[in-house]
C-alpha cells in the first residue's frame, strides 16, 4: 500500500471537491459510461446493466492498485456537494516504483472546469498517495489541452498508437507524464 500524507479528507477548491466512489455513486457511473459526452481521457466500454457494475465495484472496492473518486461541484442552496461533475480515478498504482495513471473524465468538456480539476487530482496523486510519476493519455485533439498539461508540468513522452477504439475506428493516443519534483518545483 502506498504511504499517505498528513493531508485528509481529499482535496477540494472553493467551486470542486472530490469524494471517495461509493456503491451510492454507481447509479450516476452507469449513465455517464452508457451516454459518454465526449470530452475527457478515457473511453470506458459501457457496461451492460448495472448488476455488472455493483458486482465490479464490490470485487474492487478494496484494491491498493486503484482509487476512484467524485468530482462534485461546490453546494447550490441546501443540497451540499452533490453536483456530479465528473469522476477521477488513479489506476495501475504501483507501490513500489510509486507511479499510476490518471483517468479524469468530466461530464463537460470545458476548459474552466479542467483547469479547476487537474490540480485536485494532482493533489491527490501527489499529497494523497505520495506518487512520484503521473502518467496521464489522452486522444490528440481531447482535453485537457497540451497548453494546460504543460503549464501544469506535464511533459508529452509519446504517441501510444491505436491506442482508443471509438466510433468504429482506432485513435492512437497521447502519453504525458509529470514527476513528483517538477510537481512540488525547485
């Protein structure tokens, strides 16, 4: 398991915040992986009914080679933080060389809103699970934007290809990485 940091509960911004995935959740997870919006890194193959879906987060729930979170929008009157607006996950956690990859899928592909949520997964990733590597693919023409990535410190390591199968064709895919010191800077 990877060593935590003292930071708790996961991090948030003053408009998102992300949540632990519960089987409360999952409801929200099979209409967004059966009605995909189109925007994000990750193309998930929809699962065919929901049973499927209970069954897989119970057989993972406990895992240490992947988290997966909500990414809730700030609380509107008296609901509390219960906009969904997308789901974070970080998967293939290797705990000894301390890298994963992230999946960020958000319900809108807007680029203010992948500006606010890359750094809380980055601070999860980072402050959280005490990662040293973050590897992060995406189809060329998807956001997050190279600009964004690279303003966060991604560095683009390659083109994996056909990589994605979408719409009846093969896409490849863009590798990005950002190291724990280019993270945290000088």
């Amino acid at each position: 398991m990877l060593p935590f940091s003292k930071t708790t509960p996961p991090p948030s911004s003053d408009r998102l915040h992300l949540q632990p995935l519960e089987a409360a959740d999952l409801c929200f997870l099979h209409q967004r992986l059966k009605n995909p919006p189109g925007g994000g890194c990750w193309y998930g193959t929809p699962y065919h009914g929901l049973d499927a879906l209970l069954a897989l987060h119970e057989q993972h729930r406990f895992d240490p080679q992947q988290r997966h979170y909500l990414l809730v929008g700030a609380p509107t009157g008296s609901k509390g933080w219960d906009n969904r607006r997308g789901l974070c996950s970080l998967v293939a956690l290797d705990p000894i060389h301390r890298r994963a990859e992230l999946r960020l899928e958000l319900l809108q592909d807007e680029a203010e809103l992948w500006a606010e949520a890359l750094p809380l997964a980055l601070a999860l990733a980072f402050d959280e699970v005490n990662l040293h590597r973050l590897e992060l693919q995406r189809p060329p023409a998807a956001n997050p934007s190279t600009e964004l990535l690279q303003r966060l410190g991604f560095q683009r390591e390659g083109v994996r290809r056909a990589v994605y199968y979408r719409a009846g064709r093969y896409e490849d895919g863009e590798l990005f990485a950002l190291l724990a010191p280019d993270y945290y800077g000088p």
